[in-house]
C-alpha cells in the first residue's frame, strides 16, 4: 500500500526540458518587465561568503549589512544597478545569483521545471516572488526572489520544481531552500541558498 | 572526545564496560587501550589534566588522570543518581553537570572536591547538557519530549520548560509536533544559537508514517525558535497554468525536500571551519553534514559520508558475522554510529560505531570551491569483539537499522524503543483487510478515507522480554519472535516485501538481542519504606486484586487479555473494535514509562490509580493515603 504523491493535471510531456542559463536570462521576464542587470555568483561551493568575498572582491553580505532602513521594495529599472553580492553560503552549483539594492536583496535562480515558490516561514511578511515562465510552456525556468533584510529577520523560502510521477501525473518537489537571519549580535545577515 | 593536548581520543565503550584510548594520530593497526569500567559508560569528557566518565548504574561520575602504564587512573568517584548519562562543564571547569536519564534527575558536581553540589528532578529521560557561554544556565534535551529543560544555575537552581518544536514546517500552524530522540544538543561557537538533533513524531510528509529527522534551533538569547512560525496564507507564486491545490493539502503545505536525510540522530558536533554541523546517523550507519548557517538546516543536508558497509570480500567465510551482516542488510564496518569526534584542524571525523564495534576516520569535506571532495575508502579500526553471541550480535545490528527495508520501513526499532525503552508517544494504528500500520499523527494517512486510528503507546522492551508469550497490546502473538514479524509489517506504510525464511531470520536475530543485549533500567537495591510496604499489603491484598493478573512471579503480568469498558477514546483517535481485549503490561520499571494505559490516557501513576473506577481490580475503595501509597509500591517495580 502506497501512498500516491499530489496528482495534478499536468501532463509529463508539458514538463518544460531543462533551458541554458544564458537563455534564460536573455529571455527572463524581470520584476515590472526591466531588463536583467549584472549579476555575481553568489559564491557556489565555498563554505563562507567571507572568505569568497575576499577571493573575489565581491562584497559579502554578512560582512557589509545594509543600513538600518525601512524602503519600499526596488522598482525594476532599479535592479538594474544593484550591486551584486555574496551570500554566507551558496550551493546552488551557480544557478542562484544574487544583488542588494539599499536593504532589498533580490536572488534569481535558474532550473528547469520550476512550478512554485513559497515563504515556509517568515518572521515578516514581505517578500516578492515572480517566475520567468515562456508562454508555450507550463513550467517556469527561472525564478526571482527579493525581500528586505533587516536586523532581526528570520525567513524561509522554498522553490519548488515540478516531478515526474506514476502515469503522467506529477508532484513537486525541492529545488532552492533560501534561509535568511540576522539576529541581535551578528555581525551580519546569514543568507544561504541551498 | 578529543583530549585538550590532542595526544589521544577516548571512547566510552557502553556495551563493553569499558573506556577506551586512542593515541593519536590514530595507528589503525595497532590496538588501543582499554580501561575497565565499574559500570557502563555512556559519556566522556577530557578537559586540561582530566578526564571525566558518567557511569550508568550504579550511577557515578568517574574523575581519571591520564597515566603513561595504564592509559588512565581513577582519581575520584561522584555517586549521582542512577543512569548517569550526559555531561558537560561550566565554562570556568569548576562544575560538571550529569543528566540522569532513567531517574529524570540532572546534578552538579564540584570537581575540586569530587562532591555533588545538587540533583534536582527533571521531566523524563533527560540526555544531552549543555552550558550557556556565561555559565548562568545549562539546557537539557530529552529523549521522550520536545521541550527542553534550561537550568538557571544559581543557587538554589531552578528548572523550567523550554518550548522548541521539532521540524515546525512539517506541521500544521497551531499543532506542534511531539518529539523524540533529543539526546545530542551542540551550540554554536558564539553560543547564540542552540542546535538540538531530534526525530519530530507525526511530521507530515510523503510516506513519513514514522515522522522526519529534524534539528531545531534555539536562540538562546531570548530562549524563542530561530524558525519564524509557518503562518496560514504565507506569500507564494505558482507557474502559470500548473493546477496546483495546495491550499488544505497538508503534505503538499510541508517542505518537499527528503524527509529523513538522517535517521536515529545519536551525536551532533558543530564544526567551526565551515560553520556546519554533523549528525551521526544511527539508522542510516552514515555521518551527515548539515548548514550551520540556515534557519532549518535538516532541509538541505551539504554531505552524507556513508559509512555502513565496505565492498564484500570474496574471501569472507559463509556463516561468518561479515557474510551473515550482509544477508541481513546490516553493516559491516560501521553499525550504529553514536558518536562523534573531530580532529584539531576539523579536516577528519572519527566516528564511534556502536553495532559494529568500530571507529571509523572520515575524512571530511572542505567545502571550497576548486576543493571537489574525493570520496575514498573509510579506514576503520575494530574496537573490540561483539559483546554477544553471534546470532545476538546481528540482532543488535539489526535493531538500530533503518536502511534494511525488510526490517524497518525507514525507522529503526531503536527509533521507537531507544535503549531498548520507549519513546513515550501514542502512535495511531489503522487496519483494513490486508494491512495494518501505525503513524506518528492523526494528519499522517496511509491513503485517502483513514485517518485517526486506535491509540497504541510504545511499550518498553528492555527488562520485559523473557517470557515465551504471548505478546502485542492485545496478547496477539503467541511468541516474541511472531510479535516482531508482526511489527514488520506494522512499523511501514506498505510491506517490505522479503521471502518468509529472510523475515523469520531477521525475527529470530532481533529475539536474540532484546533478549540477551536490552539492558533493563537500573533499580534501587533497598528495603521497602513503610510507605512502600503498605502499598505492597494493598496490591496484593483480596480487596484490591491487582497481583491476580499482575502476577509478581511473572514480571507482574499474566500475559492474558482482558476487556477494558469504559474507556473513551481519546480525541484523534478511533474507538476501539468491541470485544478487544487488552493484555495486562508488565509493571517491571513502570515509574519510568509515562504515559499509561494502551492509549496514553493517564499522564502520571496517580492519575492511573485515581481514575481507575475499579476497572482493573478495585481501588475505588482506598484513601488518598492508600493510592499513595500504592503509587509509591509501583514505583519500586
């Protein structure tokens, strides 16, 4: 006896194949319909943003926090001039880049069949999500996430991709699990894309 | 534990009564020395000049000096209540503080004069200590509960719950789950935060009849969850067009990620260099390296070293514990592991393999980039022979395995039964025409339509096994052997699968060990009080009937079954099948096997004798001093 998992109404065939990074970003529909900025690795692979930030010079995030503020979130043609920056740990193999305009951190992702993202939870409400979805397909290839990192925040946000299952039905499950904290005494925000 | 000089690694050998030390840089082929025990040593701690062993029963704290001939000598002996176990130091090595697990206390021991400062009691089964940076407070985890215990170490001390529920994703909002296996804790290096490894019972998940692997997070500057609580509504985005309902379905509410990327969490270090943490895996005979750095770190798991099993050798002799190992599914280099150790440069684990007698050297990843890990063979060096007989020694391997899809459906019986005792959870068991299986929560259904279940707590074994039957909640099962084939096809959600003659193999080993390996709760060897004695007349006497079916010869039980009218069932729960019949427990240590009845219904001894209403023997008839005193005789069991 075994449980099915979720069935949907997807079919495995509309299951969008895997897309090139570079494609992706040349097509990606950005937040407001701006044009993708540069971008930096967020360090994929190195055990602490610091020590990547000096390898790189990429500024890390937990090093150089944000100041104290509380602005509205980025309009689009803002991103395009945010400055990239490194995360305390990225495992994302460079599928996940990420940059920093005033408080707000935005990270964009790349996969394929990407079919959701959620906050698990948040100790404050305000986040920002958008897919980068073509119009043939049913899946997405590219995902954005942006939200405020302020002293005491604590945040978790998962991105979800669409599975093949037992005839043509499908499930979801993990692609990116982002974790964000910055508690009373840290030196920084701990940002990890896993 | 690693000694402060970094010349030796000392093991506390529980099955083997024995300490044992490693000189390092480790020689895998020369022995290391061990040094006999007066108990069974659960923990080690080597700080400047000393070495500090907790001794389970009689209950003690050792206090050793290295020595060049002997390895180490005693140099001073801390009676403490029975079942020492965890243990750790004030940050000024003035204090030691020891949980004892069996008798719910945690005390204090003032190692410049080898004395007890204080023992205060604690809720059930504490295990892993560990001390605040600024010493004013130590926090307890428990086997039997989510809440930890923090211990405000003035004088005189103070204990008080510390909510932190386990894999809080894996749950509805409002309805946190119960937890188990707390018996590692580690704080971060800044001691800010608080990891805690645990099973949360009931998580919900794809196939988690059993639950999900969870460490939690404390910060211990307010004593609040790191984790934000899940919020109905939370903000999310589908893809266009994917017809997703999320929305009510609670599996697809809960991270999608692997529900037990670690199985039985026995040990937990935090490795500074990476800022990562490592959980030995009991179940899955595999070290497990986890993200230090994230809210829930058990989401996204960095590394797993597997560790079970090195290649088969053509050579090894049929009927061999190696070649019986590998036909029963179980390891071979390293069963078990429960402990853990890192080298001074943290580039190397050494890991205390339990069901397979061995050490194990892993070489750790760096996690840099342009540094890809190379997995390799894992040298091991065999610690000593199985303490059990052959046919025994498989059941102990077996018995803490979860990988042997046979035997465990993903949760190993030491999941439920750690120490051979219980995890003091109420599962819900569910039965149709071909299958029964248990679950950890009413959310948790094996298929559309069941939900609830009847309530069955987790009985304790150890100490409880030595008669021929029968066995099961309701004596269903004439011998151990078939209430274990039984619990086969229970334990899972779906069958294992296996020709009969692997199944009654697999029974018959883990017979063997429950047997001859379970070793029961420590007890007070004492004359009875008066108190005790009286309770003593009252639970044998003609008024009250209790001996009749709790028969003192036979581990107070007469392994029949009885009706149980009147019972309620508990909300969450199914009613029970009319005509069940229930098998009178044995009372053998039933102080310490909160809660009682089949469902859990009575949270304490008092509760039990006071709502019986005379449904097993009489007891509606005793004074207030009458069940006190009973309740103090059953203590005594």
């Amino acid at each position: 006896m075994k449980k099915l998992p979720w069935i949907g109404t997807v079919l495995l065939g509309a299951l969008a194949p895997a897309q090139a990074s570079e494609s992706l970003i040349a097509r990606a529909a950005e937040p407001d319909g701006a044009a993708v900025g540069p971008r930096a690795e967020t360090g994929a692979g190195l055990p602490d943003g610091r020590e990547a930030a000096a390898a790189s010079g990429v500024r890390a995030l937990e090093e150089a926090p944000p100041a104290p503020e509380r602005t509205p979130r980025p309009a689009a043609a803002e991103w395009d001039a945010a400055e990239p920056v490194r995360l305390a740990r990225d495992r994302s193999s460079a599928a996940c880049k990420a940059r920093m305009r005033r408080e707000w951190l935005r990270i964009d992702c790349t996969a394929p069949s990407l079919a959701a993202v959620r906050t698990l939870g948040a100790s404050a409400g305000e986040a920002w999500f958008s897919l980068d979805q073509n119009s043939s397909e049913d899946l997405a290839t590219g995902v954005s996430v942006a939200f405020p990192v302020r002293l005491g925040d604590r945040r978790v946000i998962e991105i979800l991709a669409g599975t093949s299952a037992y005839r043509g039905q499908i499930g979801i499950s993990t692609s990116f699990v982002i974790s964000e904290q910055w508690l009373d005494g840290d030196a920084g925000p701990l940002v990890s894309v896993l | 534990m690693r000694a402060p000089q970094d010349d030796a690694l000392y093991l506390a050998d529980e099955d083997h009564r024995a300490l044992r030390r490693i000189p390092l840089p480790v020689d895998v082929s020369a022995p290391p020395i061990a040094i006999a025990m007066p108990g069974r040593p659960a923990q080690v701690l080597a700080i400047e000049g000393r070495v500090l062993v907790t001794i389970r029963d009689p209950g003690l704290l050792l206090v050793m000096q290295p020595d060049p001939t002997a390895g180490l000598v005693e140099v001073a002996r801390v009676p403490l209540p029975a079942d020492a176990w965890g243990l750790a130091i004030t940050p000024d090595e003035r204090t030691a503080l020891v949980t004892s697990a069996w008798t719910g206390k945690v005390s204090a021991v003032d190692l410049a004069t080898a004395t007890k400062s204080w023992s205060i009691d604690v809720p059930r089964e504490p295990r892993g200590v560990v001390v605040r940076e600024d010493g004013a407070a130590a926090y307890i985890t428990h086997l039997t509960s989510a809440a930890l215990t923090r211990i405000d170490l003035r004088s005189p001390p103070q204990a008080r719950p510390i909510a932190l529920s386990p894999s809080p994703y894996r749950a509805p909002p409002d309805e946190p789950r119960a937890a188990s296996l707390g018996y590692a804790a580690a704080l971060s290096p800044d001691g800010r935060r608080l990891f805690v490894a645990r099973h949360a019972l009931g998580a919900i998940g794809e196939l988690s009849w059993f639950g999900a692997a969870s460490v939690d997070v404390l910060v211990t500057g307010n004593d609040e969850p790191l984790a934000p609580r899940r919020r109905e509504a939370a903000p999310s985005r589908l893809a266009r067009d994917f017809e997703l309902d999320i929305a009510g379905d609670q599996e697809l509410e809960a991270p999608r990620s692997e529900l037990a990327p670690f199985v039985q969490p026995r040990a937990l270090v935090y490795r500074e260099s990476t800022r990562t943490l490592l959980v030995a895996s009991e179940g899955t005979d595999a070290l497990v390296e986890l993200d230090a750095l994230s809210v829930e770190p058990t989401l996204r798991p960095l590394h797993t070293y597997p560790l079970g099993s090195s290649p088969a050798l053509a050579g090894a002799a049929p009927g061999s514990l190696d070649a019986l190992s590998r036909d029963a599914g179980v390891a071979t280099l390293c069963g078990a592991p429960s402990g853990v150790a890192l080298s001074g440069d943290e580039s190397l684990a050494w890991v205390y393999c339990r069901s397979t007698d061995t050490l194990a050297l892993v070489r750790l990843d760096e996690h840099k980039a342009g540094v890809p890990y190379e997995p390799g063979p894992v040298p091991f060096i065999r610690l000593a022979k199985p303490p059990l007989p052959e046919q025994a020694a498989i059941g102990r391997k077996l018995f803490y395995n979860a990988t042997d899809w046979i035997t465990s459906g993903g949760l190993g019986c030491a999941g439920c039964h750690p120490d051979g005792r219980d995890d003091g959870h109420v599962w819900h068991e569910v039965s149709g025409g071909d299958f029964a299986n248990f679950f950890g929560s009413a959310d948790n259904r094996p298929m559309a339509g069941l939900a609830g279940g009847v309530a069955r707590q987790t009985p304790m074994l150890a100490g409880r096994v030595s008669a021929e039957g029968p066995y099961g909640w309701n004596a269903q099962s004439e011998l151990l052997a078939a209430r274990i084939l039984e619990g086969f096809g229970l334990h899972r959600w779906g069958m294992g699968g296996g020709a009969d003659g692997a199944l009654s193999l697999r029974a018959s080993y883990l017979a063997s060990f429950l047997r001859e390996g379970l070793v029961p709760p420590p007890r007070e060897d004492r004359p009875l009080t008066p108190e005790e004695k009286h309770g003593f007349a009252l639970f044998t006497s003609e008024a009250a009937q209790c001996s009749r079916c709790h028969v003192p010869e036979t581990e107070y039980t007469d392994r029949t079954g009885y009706p149980m009218p009147g019972l309620v069932a508990r909300p969450g729960f199914y009613r029970e099948k009319k005509g069940t019949v229930y098998k009178t427990p044995s009372l053998r240590f039933i102080a310490g096997t909160a809660p009682y009845y089949h469902d859990g219904s009575a949270r304490t001894l008092e509760a039990l004798v006071e709502q019986n209403e005379d449904r097993m023997g009489r007891t509606s008839h005793m004074s207030r001093k009458d069940k006190a005193a009973l309740v103090a005789f059953l203590r005594t069991l």
